[in-house]
C-alpha cells in the first residue's frame, strides 16, 4: 500500500513539474497583435484572439478569430505531449509539437524542417519562454508560435490574403487595437525616414506611459518608460521598426525607417 501511494505521488509531481515546463499557448481571451507593411503607404492592423471553446469530434478546441475579413481556426491543445493541432475538413492533424529536440524534424506547412537548436528568451512581455530554433533561424515559441507571425501560419491564407509572409509582422501580445481619431491624429512621429532621432508629437497632452521601438522580427530593441519627446536612433541598425506608444487611452503603433 505504502509502495503504491509513492507511485501515485511521484506520478502526480511527474505530471506537475511536465506542465509546468511548457508554457501554454491558448487561453480565452489572449490576443496576438499583427502589422501589415505594404509598399504603398498605410498598411493596416489585426488582432488574433482566442475567443470561447468548442466541442468537435468530441475534444475541446479553442476558436481564434481573426479582426481581418472574418476570418477563423480551431486548434487543440495538449500541454502535456506538448503538442498543438489543428483541424481540416473534420480530420485533425498536427500542427506544432513542442516536444521535439535537436536533429529532429518538424512538418509545417508542407516542409519538413530540422531543429537546430533549443533556447530560452524573452518575448513580447513575455519572460523565459522555450523556443526551437528551425532551419534559416525561425524560431517556434512556446506560448507565441513563430517569432516573426505568431500563429497565423493556422489561418488559410486565401482568408487572410497575404500575398507573402514578409509583410505580415507579429508587434505584441495582448494589446486591444482600436483608438479614437482624435489620439491617433494628436500623436505623431517625425522625420520618416530617421537618422539619428526620432521626435513625438503630441499636440493634445495625452498621457503617454511607455514607448517601445520593434524590429521586423518583433524583437524589442529600445524602451523608454517616460514621456519623452526625442528618441535617440543613433545605436541602432538600420531598417524598418515599429513604435509602440502607449496612452491612457490604448496604444497606437507607427512604422518608422531607420536610415
């Protein structure tokens, strides 16, 4: 009897310490922020978010809902084989699995990809998170999907109509989108191109309580925490970023080329 409650223990904290070394990926309400960068001016913006779970087939899958052209996907999630899948034309199929290692491959979206590597890092606010690292060094994150789009690589495309990924940029995580016109014409960034500094306009006084610059990648490479009117540029490589400002009244979010 003693024998079989050590077993049933040292099962239970087996279980335990396993889930708690993968950070999940779905829960209701989380959200994935995304910019799309088009060689005219503008682009847009769109949410992913997971809204409600649903029965299929007999197991619980999460609905993500696209802000963009009503778009939508279901997936499951296993946290203890570490594993994501998705459904099509009501056969499941795998669409990430986390519990892979180094030298072994991974399908997606049609490539079989080795994992070159496994690290742990920061993203989006979000800390310590175990990424694998694929061949031409995407990175699949715990808890993200993709470093660079998330999990949009689970919406049919014709849906999202993305004419190819390098314009799609995943900016944050769990920020609403949507602000009045009035803060998002009060607030401006100018030169565009910059240089060296970046100067905020903002011509109606509102509260402005942090600003982060993001790389393409969506790799956080300047954060000012106060109300600052200039940003200094000058360390930083040369390319597209993107300038998170947030207000007392959301966060709005601008494309700047670094020259």
């Amino acid at each position: 009897m003693k024998r079989l409650f050590l077993l049933l223990l040292f099962s239970l904290l087996s279980i335990k310490g396993f889930s708690q070394d993968y950070t999940p990926m779905f829960e209701i309400g989380k959200i994935w922020n995304y910019y799309v960068s088009f060689d005219t001016p503008g682009g847009y913006y769109f949410n992913l978010t997971v809204t409600e779970t649903v029965e299929i087939n007999g197991l619980t899958y999460y609905h993500i809902e696209a802000s963009h052209n009503n778009c939508e996907t279901y997936l499951r999630e296993d946290i203890y084989e570490k594993k994501i899948y998705g459904i099509w034309e009501g056969e499941e199929y795998l669409h990430y699995d986390f519990s892979l290692d180094i030298g072994d491959y991974i399908w997606i979206n049609g490539w079989d990809m080795e994992i070159t590597d496994i690290g742990y890092g920061d993203f989006f606010g979000m800390e310590n998170l175990r990424y694998l690292v694929l061949e031409y060094q995407y990175k699949l994150i715990e808890g993200i999907g993709f470093e660079s789009i998330g999990i949009a690589d689970t919406f049919e495309f014709d849906c999202l109509y993305f004419p190819y990924l390098e314009i799609l940029h995943l900016i944050n995580m769990n920020q609403p989108l949507g602000l009045n016109d009035i803060t998002l014409k009060t607030i401006s960034i100018y030169p565009n191109p910059a240089r060296n500094h970046l100067n905020i306009r903002n011509t109606n006084s509102i509260q402005i309580n942090s600003i982060r610059i993001y790389d393409v990648l969506g790799r956080l490479v300047l954060s000012e925490e106060e109300n600052v009117e200039i940003i200094d540029l000058s360390h930083l490589n040369s390319g597209v970023l993107f300038v998170e400002i947030e207000t007392d009244q959301g966060v709005i979010i601008k494309k700047v080329v670094k020259e």
